[in-house]
C-alpha cells in the first residue's frame, strides 16, 4: 500500500463506525435503500420490504436517489453523519441508481465517506468507475472460495444475460470476487470482506478465505453468524464459542471487526446506540 493510500486508509478507520470498533457508538452512518435488484440467489437470503426485521437485506422502502439526498440532507443536519452507504436491499452494483446517487452525493455532501456493499458479480467490471465517483470503501462478501463449498451456499447467479447454476456459476461468482477485491484496492479503495460463518458449510474454511482475500489486497475482514432464513431457516445459528473460534483464526491473517450488527438496508445513526440508532420505519417525526 503506497502513502497516499495508507493515509486513505487511516481516515477511513478514524471516520468509519463499520471500519472502527472504538468508533463504532461516536460516529453515525446512514443506509440509502436505492437498490432493490439483486444478481445472485444466496440460500440464506430472504429480501423484504417491513418496519420490525433488523438485518441486512431489509428496508422500510426502496428510494429514488433524489429521495436519497433529500434524506441525507435531513439527518446530516440532526447528528453526526460521517458515512453514508448503499447496501441494498439487493446488491448495489447491479442497480444503476447506486452510480447516479453517488454522482450527485458528491456534490451535495464532498465531505461525506462513500461506501457500498456488494456481493462483488460485478466489481471487476465496476472498479474503475467507482474510484472515479469517490466511492472510499467498499465491502464485499465472499462466502467461499472453494468452488465445492460455495456451489451449498449459492443457488444461482445472473450475469450476463444468463441465469447460469451449480458449479458454473459459483466458479464465475468467485473468480469475480477475488478479482473485484484486488481491483478495488489497486484503485485504493478501502476492502473490507464480510463472510457469512454457516455451522457445517464454511465454518472450517473461512481462514482459506481470509488468506485469498489478504493476498488481493483487503484491508478487513467481517466474519458475521448465519441469520437462519431461506433454504437455510433449518439450519443453528452459530454460538458464541464457534465465532470467536473463527475470528481469532482469521485475526491471526487479516484484522478483524467484531462490532457489526447487521444492520437494515436503510439504517442510520449510531449504530446500536440507543436512541440513536433509526431506520426508515423508525422515523423520528421531525425527519419528515
């Protein structure tokens, strides 16, 4: 990592409640729901549009991004904001209001920390145009890079005008990722890796992901219990035992952050600080 983005990586981990654990109850963020199309079926994902669900992959509503400035101009105004990000309710590189929305958030807030999350189909074919937009981090969740073990955890990928499954498309999923995350951080872009730990799936193979994922150039790594929903609703929720078992394996490789709490799609303030801690649903009346 050159100095110019070492320092970038410093203001990030200064400014960034996802990226700093000291920081993760000081400094606000905010969730634009702008996304709602996604490109790959993930068996543990169900996506939903409700005001009582606190996980990823939920929103109160999908907003246009006009909408979306219009909301960070409310909350900027009522707390400290440091980053604002699009995380769904999809994947924000296969909707075309996630380019637009960052386009105008520069000028509106230049400020402002730009992140988004993806699942990273698209992050090759995407780098470059999100360096130039400003976008400073980006988180990428990679589930597996064995081929074998992903092929459980995925059931299909839309890429290229095709539906294509089984061990294609995980094969295609992968190589993307890996390339997406090394493209990104050449672009210096901050990576962290969220990995979902699925007990029985991936459980013993995340140290794997986490050595690839070191070697492409992530700066993090997020290693978050299974939310049994989907093809796997049968399945345990890992236990305090087992994530602290991972996470101290894959500390040994990559710095890890142990403060997310899965947040909506469309959350914002302190997270997990309470009575700072809002979604869409959730409202204070003075927002609107």
């Amino acid at each position: 990592m050159n100095e110019h983005n070492g320092s970038k990586f410093a203001h990030i981990t200064k400014a960034h409640p996802c990226f700093n654990e000291k920081m993760h109850d000081k400094i606000g963020r905010a969730h634009v729901p702008i996304a709602p199309k996604c490109n790959i079926f993930c068996n543990f994902c169900t996506r939903d549009l409700n005001n009582e669900e606190i996980r990823p992959g939920v929103a109160s509503c999908v907003m246009k991004p006009d909408d979306a400035i219009a909301h960070i101009d409310d909350i900027t105004s009522e707390g400290p904001i440091s980053v604002v990000g699009v995380a769904g309710p999809g994947d924000s590189l296969a909707n075309e209001e996630t380019f637009e929305f960052f386009k105008k958030l520069a000028k509106a807030h230049p400020d402002l920390i730009k992140c988004m999350s993806t699942n990273g189909l698209l992050l090759p074919k995407y780098a470059d145009e999100l360096a130039e937009l400003g976008v400073n981090s980006v988180t990428v969740t990679i589930n597996a890079v064995d081929p074998e073990i992903a092929k459980d955890i995925y059931s299909f990928i839309k890429y290229d005008g095709k539906v294509i499954k089984g061990i294609e498309a995980v094969k295609i999923l992968i190589k993307n990722q890996l390339e997406g995350v090394q493209k990104a951080a050449e672009n210096g872009i901050v990576v962290k890796v969220n990995t979902v730990l699925i007990p029985g799936v991936n459980d013993e193979h995340i140290v794997e992901i986490a050595k690839e994922v070191k070697s492409r150039g992530a700066a993090l790594m997020n290693v978050l219990p299974l939310i049994p929903l989907g093809k796997m609703k049968d399945l345990s929720r890992p236990d305090c035992a087992m994530m602290e078992k991972v996470r101290d394996e894959v500390e040994e490789i990559i710095p890890v952050f142990r403060a997310c709490t899965q947040c909506r799609a469309d959350a914002y303030g302190i997270p997990g600080k309470k009575g700072h801690d809002h979604h869409l649903g959730m409202a204070p009346q003075s927002h609107y």
